[in-house]
C-alpha cells in the first residue's frame, strides 16, 4: 500500500472532500494540520515547492497536488494503481 501524506487545515472543504476519496478507497494517510502551525506550515512549503494552498497530497513522496489533482486522477481510473503502488 502507498504511502499518502495529506496538508490540511481545520477549515478547508476541498481538505474534507480529498480526505474523503481516500477514505472511500480505504486508503491509510498521514494527516498533517498545518492550521496555527508555521513548522508545518513551511515544511508544506519546502515539499510543495512553493505551494501554499491545501489540501496539498503526496503519494510516495511524489507531490499530486491538490483535490482537484486527485479527483482527475480518480475520473482517468489512474489512482488505484496509484494507492497501490
């Protein structure tokens, strides 16, 4: 099974929607709340090269983006081969 890290804040609906999709394919993932925290806060920054937004999803260390980046990959039939990996 993959390892998947997931960027998240209290507030964020698209966090709640990726938390979701992976739940629904049963998938275990590391939830990191970035909200109040600035260590976490620019760790996301450094592994996101940049990227403030969340939620921000890694799968085996490889940066997916953000929900709308793993919902495309759910629509292609691509993220199943993905969480197995």
């Amino acid at each position: 099974m993959a390892t998947i890290q997931i960027y998240t804040t209290q507030t964020c609906p698209y966090c709640v929607r990726a938390k979701n999709l992976l739940n629904k394919k049963d998938a275990d993932f590391t939830e990191i709340d970035v909200t109040g925290d600035d260590a976490a806060r620019e760790s996301l920054l450094k592994k996101s090269n940049g990227m403030r937004t969340v939620p921000q999803i890694f799968i085996n260390d490889k940066h997916i983006g953000g929900y709308d980046n793993l919902a495309e990959l759910e629509q292609k039939g691509e993220l199943d081969a993905l969480l197995a990996s």
